[in-house]
C-alpha cells in the first residue's frame, strides 16, 4: 500500500475509535495524535495504545448491554462485602499484572455517592485516618475560580487504563484530575510513580511540583533490584509516598473494615448446620517468603486443611471461581488468608474480599491485624503460641455451634470496603485486582490544595524503603 494510503488508513481508524470511545466517555485527544503523525516512536506508542483500547470495546458494548451505567474510567467502583450470595460473585484471578493489559471498572459495582461513607464508624482501619475535612467557604471560592489541580500518572500502575485528558476525582470535594497523558507534565501539580516498576531518568520538576512514589507491594530486595528506585538519582526527589505502609504520608490500604448502619439479620442455624468441613485455602503461589506452606502443612497434623489451586490435589480452574467459593462459603467453616510476604501493615486483598464470607477468617501475617478489625470476627494465628494450640480452637469452634455463630453475628455487624478492577486481555477478562484508591487519592487533592502544611523532602527515598523491609516469619 503506498504510504499516503497507510497514513489515511490509521487517521481513518482512529477517527472511528475516537467516536466510539467517544460514546462510552472514554476521552482520547485524536486531534493532537493527527499532529504528531511524523514521529513515527510516537505514532507507535499511540498505535499500540489505541489498538489495545479498541480491542476493549466488544467488552465494553457486552457489559453496556447488561448494565446500562455507562463506563467512566475515572469511577472508581466501590465493592461492599456482604456476607450473602453477593460475595460469591466477587472472584479471585491472582494479583500479578502483565505491563500491557489494560483495566476497566467493572460497571455493575455501586460508586460511593459520598465521600464520607468511605470513612469507618470505628478505628477499624489500619494507621492514621484521613483528613475527611470538606473544604472551607474561601477554599471553595478560591477553588470555583482556579483551574483543576492536575495529577498525572507519569508511570501508571498495570491496573490503570490509559487516561488521555485529565478527568475529575469522582465524589472528591477538592477539584483535581487524573490523566495518564505526558502532555500535561508542565502543568501538573503532582506526579505520580508506580514505584515498583519506576525506570528512566527523573524527569524535569517544574515549580511546586510534587513528586509522589504509590506502590501497593511491599519494598523487599527483589522490588528494589528491578526497579530503578534504587539509582542515586532517585534518591532525593521523592516529596510524598501513597502506601499500604501505616507510617506513609498518604496511607492507601486495601480495604477497610466499615461498621454497619444496620446489622444483617440471617438464619445463622441454618448457615452452619450445611458445613460438613473444616477449613479451606485457595492459593497458587506455593513457595512464599512468609513460609505459609509449610504453617499450612503443620496444620494439616492437627485438623483437616482442604487445598485447591495450583499448591493442592483439590482443583479449582479460574473460570468455575464462583462455583468454587459457593461450595467454600456453604461447605467450610473456616478459611485461611495467609499473605505471602510477612511485612510491617501488608495486609491484602485476602482478608478484606473475604472477610465476609459464610465462615471464619483465619488471618497470618506481620500486620496488626486488631486495627483492621474487630476482635471476634476473625482468627489471628498471632494469638497462638504454637500451630498446635491453633488447631485446638478451631477444634473448638467447629464442636460448639454457640461459639462459631458469635463469630458469624458479630461479623454482621461490619462490611468490608474495597475497590474491583477488571484486566482486560483482547476482551478477556485475565484477572482482578483489588485496591482503596478512591479515598487516597482525594487526601492526594486535599493535599495539593493545602501544599504549605505538607512542604517535606525524603533526603534519602531508600532508607523509608529499608526500614521496613519483609523478614522471615518466627512461628514456624
């Protein structure tokens, strides 16, 4: 085809994608990419952008057709655990993300309508609360006649689709937008980077720019190694950091644990009376630095420990993962959520997507999980000075049904809050993510709106990382 013919191809193609996303509020700038066809590095990236987008929209036109809420890729959607067959429909697909898959909201998952409902009755929420202050009456006049403060992803988390013109925070009362475009590096007041896939030099900080490094894993050996978080260069530049880390400037944990305006009423009798096992563990990660396996193995000793996935003999394939946690949730009474990596507040989406299943919670890891929940609504293996002992309670728990239905009702009394990503692979859903983003980046906002009270530098971004990295379990 002679190159006038190609190059009339492409724009032809990208105006018909640009529609169509159009339509779905999916904002792309086309016309500035038409600018820019001469760059052929450029004209790549933004192919290979735009061919992955619009491999999302038979996806997208199937999920319109059964949910009619449109999809707005800056909506954060909100999951609620509630301890029913709502649960059931919230499945596991592993946490490891590929660099060219793309996500999108899954549509059906209810939005907060307001920002506070986020915010936890109680302290069951790990580290420092945010600030959940709304703006003050000159705030809001100084922000009705100033522009958006802009947050741009300069390197986006794997999870994070392509977000071409900045869009508003959604159920934010501070006015900022989000993009992922580097179009708009100058003008914005926060740069964000996914620390743990961060490469390249630092790019040019222009004014009061505020750097911030967001990661969701924790900083052990291996992290640093494949990141450039390590070089020399980095070392000084990083302002804030948004982590799971308690002792973080923006604190961004998985989820949280919200009390209930009303607690859920259930035939609890009839809950347990259909339990005819023990305990259950779904995992595919079979080798950990947290040694869970062999915690799991020592288990097994004592009390009946069924394993399904890739670590066990029992099978549960990716795409019977409903079916699997139904039978799970009428079947077994107790479940484990042990994380792989035994580090200082890493507590992930295993205890918040299950914290409200039809059994027990059996948690392990180095966080303090007493800030996270309630006593009595879950099982810490902290409590046990030995597997055995462990072993005895469940024991315990399994014989008096009096015992087991306190947990369930004083379970009820709570919901779990946390966030449902769809990675999309050419309009295949590959797996889901979970996170709390939505809150955490509207204390971002606040922040940026409030820049003098949080002025602060790391002198050396490396030591924060050192200071807490994973260490190897001592009970077992």
């Amino acid at each position: 085809m002679p190159k006038l013919g190609k190059k009339c191809l492409l724009i032809l193609l990208c105006g018909v994608s640009a529609v169509i996303l159009k339509h779905l509020y999916i904002n792309i700038d086309f016309m500035n990419i038409s600018n820019h066809f001469s760059n052929e590095t450029w004209k790549t990236k933004y192919w290979n952008d735009i061919s992955k987008i619009t491999s999302q929209l038979k996806r997208v036109d199937v999920l319109k057709t059964k949910y009619p809420k449109r999809i707005d890729i800056v909506n954060i959607s909100t999951s609620k655990n509630h301890g029913s067959s709502d649960f059931l429909h919230k499945t596991n697909h592993g946490s490891d993300a590929r660099s060219d898959i793309l996500a999108v909201t899954s549509p059906e998952r209810q939005v907060h309508s307001d920002i506070s409902l986020a915010q936890p009755a109680e302290s069951y929420v790990s580290g420092k609360k945010l600030d959940k202050s709304s703006p003050d009456n000159s705030t809001l006049e100084e922000m009705k006649n100033q522009k958006a403060k802009i947050i741009l992803w300069y390197i986006k988390t794997r999870y994070t689709m392509p977000i071409l013109l900045p869009k508003p925070l959604n159920n934010c009362p501070w006015k900022c937008s989000i993009t992922t475009n580097h179009k708009y590096q100058n003008e914005s007041s926060a740069l964000l980077f996914a620390a743990q896939i961060l490469n390249g030099p630092v790019p040019y900080r222009h004014g009061d720019q505020v750097f911030v490094f967001h990661n969701h894993e924790p900083a052990n050996r291996r992290f640093v190694s494949g990141s450039d978080i390590g070089k020399p260069e980095w070392r000084s530049q990083v302002n804030w950091t948004m982590w799971y880390r308690t002792d973080a400037d923006i604190h961004e944990p998985y989820g949280i644990i919200k009390k209930r305006d009303n607690p859920l009423i259930r035939n609890y009798q009839s809950i347990v009376k259909s339990k005819t096992k023990m305990v259950a563990w779904l995992v595919s990660n079979c080798v950990t630095e947290s040694r869970r396996e062999q915690y799991v193995k020592q288990l097994q000793k004592y009390v009946d420990v069924d394993v399904y996935g890739a670590c066990g003999q029992l099978k549960c394939g990716r795409g019977k993962d409903v079916q699997c946690m139904e039978m799970i949730n009428t079947d077994y009474k107790f479940y484990l959520a042990f994380e792989s990596s035994y580090c200082q507040d890493y507590v992930t989406e295993k205890f918040f997507r299950y914290y409200a299943g039809d059994f027990i919670l059996i948690a392990r890891g180095a966080a303090n999980y007493k800030t996270l929940a309630p006593n009595g609504t879950f099982i810490d293996t902290a409590d046990f000075n030995s597997v055995e002992n462990l072993a005895k309670y469940l024991k315990r728990l399994n014989d008096n049904d009096e015992e087991y239905i306190s947990f369930l009702k004083r379970k009820d009394e709570y919901e779990s809050l946390f966030e449902e990503y769809d990675i999309i692979w050419k309009t295949r859903v590959m797996y889901r993510t979970y996170h709390y983003f939505q809150q955490p980046i509207c204390e971002l906002c606040r922040r940026l709106w409030n820049l003098n009270q949080y002025r602060k530098s790391y002198s050396d971004i490396n030591k924060w990382f050192r200071e807490q990295l994973c260490y190897k379990p001592s009970d077992i």
